[in-house]
C-alpha cells in the first residue's frame, strides 16, 4: 500500500511539473552569431522564459565557467564581467549586484539550465526572438573596440580626446563625479551649457581599429536631470568632410529625468572617414537640454554570419576617400572633345520651317474684328495696387501702326493681376462657343529691372465673374532693347468668357503695346492653323547639337592648355636612391577651379530632403555662396544663419566660401513706403540705411555703410574667399545717384581695410549673350571709372541668369570684353529660366554643356557658381542638377561628366629607370600613392597652375 501511494505521489509531482516545463526539442533553436548553438540537451520553457544549459550557453559566449557544488552556484567570467547564479534562487549577481530573475536557474534531467536572455544580455549581447521559426537569436558583442567610462582619468581635452559641434563652447564640457553610471561612485563626462539642442561633444578616435564593412553597435548612456528629448548617438567623420555635421547613422531617444538611459544605434562601416561618436539632441528645433551626463560610451563589433550590404541610398554612385569629401564615380565615358554627350535632333530647312506669319497670311482675309488698337487705348488701369504702373500714348515711325501704348511699371505688386490693364468686355451675342479667336499684337521692352532682362506681359480672356476660369492665360516676354515683337495668341470662345486684361505686373520695367486687334474666324478656320508664338527667339539653338563646331573645339583646346600641366612622381627608397618600376596611381580628388552653388537654409535641416541637400552640396561642389544670408540687412537682422552656414559648409568640405554681399544700393521705392513712413522688409537695405537716404544725409551714411562692412568683414575674416562689395549697381544705385561714383572708391576701401586677405568682386547681372545688349556697354562704363579712378578691387562676377537661349559664342563674346579689363572673374549665379518655352530638356543640358565649355576656357575664370542645384529649392525651379524628386537631369549628367570624367584625372603606371612617372593632370588636389615590394607611401599634394608639381615620395 505505502509503495502504492509513493507512486501515485510521483505520479502527480510530475504531472505537476509538466504543467510549466515544456520540453522544446525539435520546436525552440538557439543560433549564435548566426550559427546553431550545439547543446547535449534541448532549450526548455519554463514560464514563458526559455532555459537552455549552462555550461553550453557559458561557453558559447566566450566565457569561462566554474561550479560550486557546496553552494550549488555556477560562475561565468568574460572580458572583466562576472555573472553569478544559484540554482533555485530568483537573484543572481552581475559584478556584484543583485539582479532579479523571472525565473531562477534549476536542474532538469541532471543538467544545470539557465535562462538564456538573462545569460547573454548580461555579456553584452543583444537577443532577439522569432516566433514564426521558434528560434532565439544571440548575437555577440566580441569585445569593445572603442570604450570611455572615464573613471581614474584626471582630464579629457578638446581637440585631444573630443571636439565640439553647432558651436558649442568646449569649456562646457568637464569630468564630474555628480553622476556615474559604470559603478555609482566613479566618473562621468558632463555637458553643461548647453543653450542649442544642437550642441554637440564628438568622442574623437572611435573607429580606428574599425574594419570597413563590419557592423557595430554604438553605445552610450545619458542622464538628464530635467530629462531630455531627442537624444541623438551618431557616427561622424572630421570637421571639413562630408559627415562632420550629417551623421552617418544616427538614433534618437527621449531621456527621462534623474534616469540612467542606454542610447545606440547600429552602424555599418562603410567610409574609413568616419571616426566620431557625437551626441546631440535632433532635430535643432527640440527643446534644448541644458545638462546631460554620458557615460560608458562604447563601440562593439556586432558579430553576423554573413552581413547584408544594404542598398546604396547615394542620390549618385560616389567615390570614397578617407577624410575628403565623396566625388561622383566615374561614368565610364571617354575623355575627349569626341566623346561629349550631344543628343540627336533634326532640325527643319528653311523650306519646310512654317513660321507663324506665314501661316498668319494663309488665313481667310476677312476674319470678324472683336477688338482693335482704340480697344487697348481705351483701357483702364485696375488693381489693388494699379498705383505701381502709368500708361500714355506714345508716337510710333516705322510699324504699321503710329501710335502706342506705353506702360510704366514702377513697383512689383505682391500679385501681378493687382497691376493690370482692363479692356472693354467682348459682347457675349457676337460669337459663337467654339469660334476660333486670335489675339494679334506688337510689343516691345525699352528697359526691365531683372537679371533676365526681359519684360513680360500676361494675357486673360476670363469670367466676368467668379471664380473667373480663363480661357487664355499666356505669357508674352521680349528682350530689353531688341525692338518689336510680333505677337499671335489663339484661344477658343466661350460664352460667359469676356474679360479682357492684360497683366503689367512682373517686374520694374516700360513696355510699348501698339496694333492690337482680336479676330474671330469662327469654325471655318481649324485651330491647328493658327499662329501661335509669344517667344522673341534671338538664337535658332542648331548649334548646341552639333558636334563639329568651331568655337567650342578651340574653347576645348584652350581648357587643354590652361587647365592641365605636367605631374612628374619621383620615387626613392629612404637611402635616396630611385625606385624603377615602382607602381603609382595618380588620384585626383578636387580642383583647384571653384566649382560651386548657391546655399541656403536646406543645410540645416533634419529631414530627409536635408540629408539629400547636405549630401549632394558635399558631393558635387568645392565651394558655396549663401542665397541670402550675408546680405546686408538680414545679417544685421540674424547674423546666426549666415555663421551657421560657413560652419557647416566646412563640415561638408567645402574649400571656399564666397560672400555676397556688402552693398546692395537698391531704389529707395524698393526699401521704404515714404508715402505710409513705413519701411519695405527687404534683405538688402536696412530701415536705418532708408531714412538716412531719405535725409540725404550722406555722411550718416558713409558711417552706417562703414560700420556695416566693417561687422560683415570682420565677422567672417579669413573664413571667405571672396567678398561681393557691391551688387547689380546699374539698376541699384539710389546712393551712387545721389552722391557720385565716388562712393564706390569708399566702399571698396572700406571692404580692403576689414578683410585684406578676401578677393573684391564687383557683381553684375544682365550681361547674358543677347544681341544688342546695353548691359554691356553700361557695364563697361563703370569698369572703366572704377579702373581709371583707383578703386582697389580685384575681380568681376557676371551673374548669368539666362532668360532664354542665346548663342553661347555670342555670351562668351561679352565675357570677353569683360576680361580685357584684366581682373580675375567667375559665373557667379548661373541658372536658366526657359519657362516660356516648351520644356526641352536636351537643349538645356546642352546650353549647359557650352556655357561650362567655354567659361573653363577663359584664363581669367576662376569659379563657375550655379544658383542653386535642385528644383525643390530654386527661385524658377529649374536648376541645372537635380528635378524636385531628386532624380538627375540631362543637364546635371552634364556637369558631372565635365567636372567630374572629362576634366578629372584618374592615372595609373610605373617609373621609369631614373624612378620617375610623368603624366598630364588637371589643376587640383590630389592623393599620389607609390608602391613596390610590399612598401606602399602616399603623398596629398596640390597640383595647381604655376607650381613645379613635382613629388618625390620615399618608401620605407
């Protein structure tokens, strides 16, 4: 009976222990670091919590393992780090403290099992769980290859041991013993100060024993006594390259007060130019932390079987080089004239070309006249802001017409139809819907304040009444000094549709308007056959897609003679004696040649489109200009943009930094309302500098313009390559009026004094290719006082806003009368804005193509700037590089396959018997490496015009 109920009480202790163990073999799976972990007895789950043998999890790891029979508690021991654990107890030790278990270590089936994720995490693993294979996943650490828990050190120097980001003051930063994390009673690293989230400490040195294309987990914790939003851990590179200010991965976390925090984030290896570990708060626009503490910064190898390269998230594939910014790889292309990219076009003969007055006067003779030229006399001004414009009429010699209109635009409204001319209504009972209308009329431009300069029109057939939907809504733009413009614009009638306004408001400009007519064919007359044309077309663009032209093969040549010269590698061992047959590769990484864009707010921004914008200014430019913030009345207004700006466009390695610009003397109407006492918001001219003009007070402003450049120029002295002093000064000359070309002597005195180092440029826009182009002559007048009357300056910008195609010879023969005052030049805002035309994106990459050709074949030339480089942030959204989805444009592989294949050196070879390699290169900087017999040395060097270029490199 006894042995009866023994086994009945056996019986039920089992059962009871099946109730919560689980044996788990062929369902649960242990792989570490990508491998099954061999075990002599199967994972079991005990209350959710998965146990697997001791010593098989132990020594898997890496750790050495003891038992204590007496105490029943197994030992583990790894890098430093001791786990302690004891059969049936729920508190274990890790280095001596007390950690509680959800479930203790116990004995199934004579072997010890312990719980798996308590077990790893403790030796710094991370452990994850898939529940669709049942398997757990461990993946080891292998040890620290950067670590700070700072305690026993007595200092932690800037520039040594860290650096600082966003200007963040280095004294912030100090040792304490206010908080530990490593033991509660050590050290921690303190950034105090801080007044920008921003504010950033850098641990230099992070990733020296890094192995490229390995994945590491970067650790830190942070406390925050008032806790802490967005704390970021990141990667970075150096102060000058490309991930100094974006890091290259990054995580963020929100810190809770008077609380230790683990913050990492997992990073693959990819650029040997990343060295930092940096923290920060991200994005700026987060509440600033004026404390925090780190602590245990530590950068572990993430071990994988086999590590996944992830997808290239480059906006283009780019080449690497360890402290330079990235460059465009190459296309693959050749390197000669012959190998240029041209685009295949037919164009028609002049017998089959249909030009629109040849279809005008296929028409019937005898079309229906809805309105005529006393129509538009009869006009009357309308809008808000109809004060901004005057219009009279005016005599007329040689046109089929003697009298037009002329119409002034003083001011540009906020809107253009605020400004607009009315006409009388057509009448709604004579026409029919359907009837095919033509609007037939003659304008020119006589001046237009812009960089373009054109003038432009709007024309709308409309709605009487809201929400007035147009039938006719087209733009009409002539060239400034080019005579008159024949005009056709068809439209199909509606009934309702009989407004008639002509839109003045575009720019500051005197238009002339004469023979205006409208004509109704009716339905007689297809749609198709009648004339359409609102473009004043100055140049047929044959050129830009035919290969064999003359002008661009000798700009060719001469970018061969002017911008290449001889490299010559000598190559010695350290006893001085010439190595023949050593290898040597030739690696040009930037030019000496600026090659830049327009800058501005997107740099820094903590989005995506920031990240891409950071990336593609880092990737394709060696220089910059700021958009607007070193203008003078938004600097004085917020200087921080500007300083911001400079910083980071080193970080991203920038070489140069233009700035633009010191004076901008635009028209009193365009900086302050007299009438309203009320100053106009404008970047250029400050509410103080207007009522000084308006004083004419002229030594009040010879001091606030003094103190102005003296605050710009000092502010950024050394730091910029060039000074704009003064800006489109042909149509901005409200002081140069008032006071005499003498103002000019003083601001460029004052520009030489503040900054002597800086390159003085006179800016101008306007001087574009076009025939019959008063720019020029203008512009010539001004150089030609400015030569002759001593003002100290040193170089010329043209601007070269083109407003639609010209002949590329035709612009470089401008530059040309430009260059002959013998001053250093650039294109400092190159853009097109060819919106009134079809879009034709072959013909503007090919405008580029040229435009680029011939400026690097100017002797004098010594940048070529871009307005801006991505539609998404471009005053016409058009520029030359990037669409707004960042996808490359015709016109961007152009650029890179010039400034980065066609004019970029990449050579390899051997020296000779005397130890030497020579070769041909393209000004600019370069990584020169030589190598023989396991012995490798590289020199970086700056191969530019007027040097010996002659390396001698030592193996050792």
């Amino acid at each position: 009976m006894k042995k009866l109920v023994s086994l009945i009480l056996v019986f039920a202790m089992l059962v009871t222990c099946f109730s919560c163990v689980a044996f788990a073999e062929d369902e649960i799976k242990i792989m570490l670091n990508g491998k099954a972990l061999t075990m002599d007895q199967p994972p079991v789950i005990v209350n959710d919590r998965t146990l697997v043998p001791l010593r098989a999890i132990f020594e898997g790891l890496g750790a050495t393992v003891t038992w204590d029979d007496s105490t029943k508690t197994a030992t583990g021991i790894k890098d430093g780090k001791e786990i302690k654990i004891t059969i049936d107890n729920t508190v274990a030790k890790v280095d001596g403290k007390d950690v509680t278990l959800d479930v203790p270590a116990q004995i199934i089936s004579s072997r010890t099992m312990v719980p798996v994720r308590f077990i790893s995490e403790s030796l710094g693993c991370k452990v994850d769980w898939d529940g669709t294979t049942k398997t757990v996943i461990i993946e080891s650490a292998q040890g620290a290859i950067f670590e700070l828990t700072f305690d026993g050190l007595s200092e932690f120097a800037n520039n040594k041991d860290f650096i600082t980001g966003a200007t963040y003051d280095a004294k912030g930063v100090s040792l304490t013993d206010e908080y530990d994390h490593t033991t509660g009673e050590g050290i921690s690293l303190k950034l105090a100060n801080r007044t920008k989230s921003d504010h950033r400490i850098k641990f230099l040195n992070a990733f020296k024993d890094a192995v490229v294309g390995e994945t590491y987990v970067v650790s830190a914790f942070v406390y925050a006594p008032e806790g802490a939003e967005k704390v970021g851990i990141g990667t970075y590179s150096d102060t000058g390259t490309a991930n100094a200010f974006s890091p290259a991965a990054n995580k963020e976390y929100d810190i809770a007060a008077n609380k230790w925090t683990l913050i990492e984030v997992e990073y693959t290896h990819k650029d040997a130019a990343i060295t930092q570990v940096g923290i920060d708060q991200r994005p700026a626009s987060v509440k600033c932390a004026p404390t925090l503490y780190v602590d245990d910064v530590k950068v572990v190898k993430k071990a994988v079987s086999a590590p996944v390269e992830p997808e290239s998230t480059t906006l283009i594939p780019v080449t690497l080089r360890e402290g330079k910014r990235p460059t465009p790889s190459s296309n693959g292309l050749g390197k000669t004239y012959d190998d240029l990219i041209f685009y295949d076009r037919a164009f028609e003969t002049d017998g089959e070309k249909k030009d629109s007055e040849t279809m005008f006067n296929a028409l019937p003779k005898n079309p229906k006249v809805m309105a005529d030229h006393s129509d538009m006399v009869a006009s009357k001004l309308q809008g808000s802001e109809a004060s901004l414009a005057s219009v009279e009429k005016v005599s007329v010699e040689g046109m089929p017409f003697t009298e037009a209109l002329k119409a002034k635009v003083t001011g540009v409204p906020k809107y253009a139809y605020n400004t607009q001319m009315v006409l009388e209504s057509l009448e709604d009972g004579t026409f029919e819907d359907g009837d095919n209308m033509l609007i037939v009329f003659y304008l020119r431009t006589l001046s237009a304040e812009n960089e373009m300069q054109m003038g432009q029109v709007q024309l709308i057939v409309e709605q009487e009444v809201a929400p007035n939907n147009k039938v006719l809504k087209e733009d009409v733009k002539t060239f400034a000094g080019a005579g008159w413009k024949k005009v056709y614009l068809p439209f199909v009638a509606q009934k309702g549709y009989t407004r008639l306004c002509i839109r003045l408001g575009y720019y500051v400009q005197e238009i002339e308007f004469g023979g205006y007519q409208i004509l109704n064919y009716g339905k007689n007359v297809k749609f198709d056959d009648l004339p359409t044309d609102t473009v004043m077309e100055i140049y047929d663009k044959k050129d830009l897609f035919e290969k064999d032209i003359d002008w661009r093969k000798e700009a060719w040549e001469r970018i061969e003679e002017i911008r290449r010269g001889d490299i010559k590698v000598v190559v010695k061992d350290e006893n001085g004696n010439v190595i023949e047959n050593a290898d040597v590769k030739i690696d040009m990484y930037d030019h000496e040649f600026k090659w830049g864009t327009a800058f501005n707010g997107n740099a820094f921004s903590e989005t995506e489109k920031g990240d891409k914008y950071r990336e593609a200014v880092s990737t394709l430019f060696n220089t910059v200009v700021s958009e607007s913030s070193h203008k003078p009345a938004e600097y004085l207004m917020n200087p921080e943009p500007a300083k911001k700006q400079v910083e980071i466009a080193k970080q991203l390695g920038m070489k140069h930094f233009r700035g633009h610009t010191l004076v901008w003397d635009r028209p009193l109407d365009r900086t302050y309302d007299v009438a309203n006492d009320e100053w106009i918001k404008n970047t250029t001219v400050t509410e103080e500098l207007a009522k000084l003009t308006i004083a004419n007070d002229e030594a009040g402003i010879d001091k606030y313009i003094e103190n102005t450049i003296k605050t710009l120029a000092e502010d950024f002295k050394g730091q910029l390559c060039d000074w704009d002093v003064v800006n489109e000064l042909l149509v901005n000359n409200e002081i140069r009026t008032r006071f005499g070309n003498q103002v000019l002597n003083k601001w460029y005195d004052w520009a030489r004094k503040y900054d002597p180092n800086a390159t003085l440029y006179i800016n101008e826009t306007g001087i574009v290719g076009q025939p019959n182009n008063q720019k020029v002559e203008n512009f010539k007048v001004v150089l030609d006082y400015m030569t002759q009357n001593g003002v100290d300056f040193d170089g010329i910008g043209i601007q070269s806003h083109f407003g639609t195609f010209v002949s590329p010879k035709a612009f470089y023969d401008e530059l040309m009368e430009i260059a002959a005052y013998g001053k250093e030049m650039k294109i400092t805002e190159y853009d097109c804005s060819f919106d009134m035309n079809a879009q034709d994106p072959e013909a503007e990459a090919s405008f580029t193509r040229d435009i680029m050709i011939l400026a690097y074949s100017m002797q004098q030339m010594d940048g070529f700037l871009m307005w801006g480089f991505w539609d998404g942030s471009h005053w016409l959204k058009n520029a030359p590089v990037f669409d707004d989805d960042w996808s490359l444009k015709l016109s961007g592989e152009q650029y890179i396959d010039l400034v980065y294949n066609k004019w970029w050196t990449q050579e390899d070879g051997k020296t000779n018997t005397d130890g030497t390699y020579a070769t041909k290169g393209y000004y600019g900087d370069y990584l020169i490496t030589a190598s023989k017999d396991g012995k490798t040395a590289t020199a970086d060097v700056k191969c530019y015009k007027g040097n010996d270029n002659t390396i001698e490199i030592v193996l050792k």
